[in-house]
C-alpha cells in the first residue's frame, strides 16, 4: 500500500460506523496514512467487504460487528484493538442514525433510538477508548457531532439534539483527560453526500429538503465523505498535538452566516 504521509503510521485506530459514508471514508483513509484498524459496525456484510479491500491492499485490519449502544458491544470494539494491537491511539466515534423530521413528526421511541445510537453509543465507545489509552499515556478521540449539534435547523427534533451530545461530551472529555494526554476533538460536518443523503430523493419530500439545504451551504453544494475524512485524519494525528475540545466545521460556510 503506498501511504500518503504516513501521518498515522504504526497507529492502532477503531473507526465505529465504517461501513458505509463518512466512516468508510475514513477508515480507507487511516488505512493510506498507516494506521492499523479496527472498522466496526452493526451491518456485516458491508464491513467485512470494506476489510477485504483494506487488507487486499495491505492494511492490518480487525473488524466487530456489533452496535454501540449495547455496552458489551463498545467494549468488544475497544479491546479488539488492545488484544490485536497491543494499544489503541485513535477512536473516530462515527456510529449514528439520522432520523428526520419535526418534532410532532418525531415519538417518545424515536426519540430513545437516537439517543441510545448517537448518545449512548458515544459516549460507551469514548469511555472505553479513554480505559484502554490511560493504559500507554493518551491518545486521540475524534467525535462526530454535526452543523445540527452547534445550531439549530428544521427536522431534526431528535438528531439536532443527539448531536449537542456530542458537542458537550467532546468539550467536557478534552477538559477531563487533557493532563493524561489524552486529546478529544469533533468534526461538524455540514450535509454530506453519504449513502443516507443520496436516498432523500426517493422520500417524500427529500428532493425539495435536499435542494434546499444544498442552497444554505454558502459554497453552494454538499460535501463529500472523503472531505470530511480528512479532518479527521488531521485531528487524529500529531499534526493536532495542541488541539484538544475543538469542533472543527466541515460545512462549506454553512455556521459562518
């Protein structure tokens, strides 16, 4: 494999949600910039398809099929990496649903899945990552929040808020573990061309929400997955050594208005 710049090179990575979209994209990244992975998600046969290229290519990779929201699961990811690796350095905290609509569009149980997936899930995946880097003195953890967890937007009653989750926990892990050498960051990324985006077309009124939120992002598209992968790969590396509780937009101007 002919790595970029090595920027994660000889890392022990776990990148929750790679199956698909941003955690895919990433997880291909890492694996260009060195980094040993842990891809996990709660969907097999695309996660195991993404292993087989990565190693086809020469990443050593591991993978648990599992979902964050369920602790054994978060555990099984975290110790994967320590028991395969030796270590874990890196934890992208990617593994969420998005769920749209308004609030009396949204029930008490959609409430509770997003909450259990894109709440829960982050914050078992972290507090095992943070067990296991205590473990061989700090690491970095890159948390997914979203132009939904810095402001407000149109339905999205129960991701919005999932998504201030992870804006809160990014700031209040980074202050927590910062003089363990532990960094904690986020991206924000604004809307993204991912699997889930491409499907709005073929929802009722998806094609006129899609054009719409293109038209608020001041740079006049949507972003690409690979896009939002690379400011990870940023804050995950060293590169980021004094950068701790950042939320780094990746919104093409979409919080600048």
């Amino acid at each position: 494999m002919t790595h970029q710049s090595g920027r994660l090179a000889g890392k022990s990575a776990v990148v929750t949600g790679a199956a698909f979209g941003i955690g895919r994209a990433t997880a291909e990244l890492f694996a260009r910039e060195g980094a040993r992975i842990v891809a996990t998600d709660i969907q097999a046969e695309p996660l195991l398809a993404l292993a087989d290229q990565l190693r086809n290519a020469g990443t050593e990779v591991e993978t648990v099929v599992g979902d964050v929201s369920v602790e054994a699961d978060a555990r099984r990811m975290i110790t994967a990496a320590t028991e395969r690796f030796g270590r874990l350095d890196v934890l992208v905290a990617n593994a969420g649903i998005i769920p749209l609509g308004d609030v009396m569009e949204m029930s008490a149980s959609d409430w509770d899945q997003v909450m259990a997936v894109d709440g829960r899930g982050m914050f078992l995946t972290c507090k095992f990552a943070i067990g296991a880097m205590l473990e061989t003195g700090g690491g970095s953890i890159v948390c997914l929040s979203s132009i939904s967890g810095l402001a407000g937007q149109k339905r999205q009653a129960a991701y919005g808020p999932a998504k201030y989750v992870a804006t809160g926990l990014t700031q209040h892990l980074a202050v927590e573990w910062a003089d363990r050498g532990i960094r904690v960051n986020a991206v924000a990324p604004g809307t993204i061309r991912t699997e889930r985006v491409q499907q709005l077309p073929d929802e009722p009124g998806g094609a006129e929400y899609l054009a719409a939120i293109e038209s608020m992002h001041p740079m006049g598209r949507i972003g690409e997955p690979a896009e939002v992968a690379k400011a990870i790969v940023f804050l995950a590396s060293d590169d980021a050594s004094f950068i701790t509780g950042a939320v780094l937009p990746v919104d093409g101007g979409y919080l600048a208005q």
